[in-house]
C-alpha cells in the first residue's frame, strides 16, 4: 500500500486527476470532505460503524518484525 495524501483545499480537477493517475483502489477519509470524490472502494473514518471499530482496537501499534532488508527500510 502507498500513503497519498489529497488536500481538501484543491481544486476537485487536481483532486480527481491525482486519485487517477495513482490508480488509488481504496480512499480513507471522512465523507463530509470527500464524498464528492471518483473512488469506487471508500473507508469513511467519520460513519458510526466504522469510529465503533475503530473504537475497540487496542492503543498501541501491534509488535510486527521488521527485517532489516526490507523494501520499505
């Protein structure tokens, strides 16, 4: 997966042609700021479910074992 951040504050051209040309398959957001957006898969972090799933995770980021020949490190 790959982060790619989108600016409420631009022009929804910019916005549509950046979720495009990035082939984005998932958008994570909160629908009162980018519902309007050409995403078929989205993750509103603002509907009820979703804060109610969020809600029970534990505080902590799991321990995971990162190898030190990674591709990402």
């Amino acid at each position: 997966g790959a982060y790619l951040p989108l600016d409420p504050e631009f022009p929804a051209d910019r916005l549509r042609f950046m979720l495009a040309d990035s082939g984005c398959s998932v958008l994570v957001g909160h629908r009162s700021v980018a519902e309007a957006l050409p995403v078929e898969t989205a993750v509103w972090l603002d509907d009820a479910a979703v804060v109610a799933a969020v809600a029970v995770q534990p505080p902590t980021a799991p321990q995971v074992a990162v190898p030190a020949d990674g591709l990402a490190y």
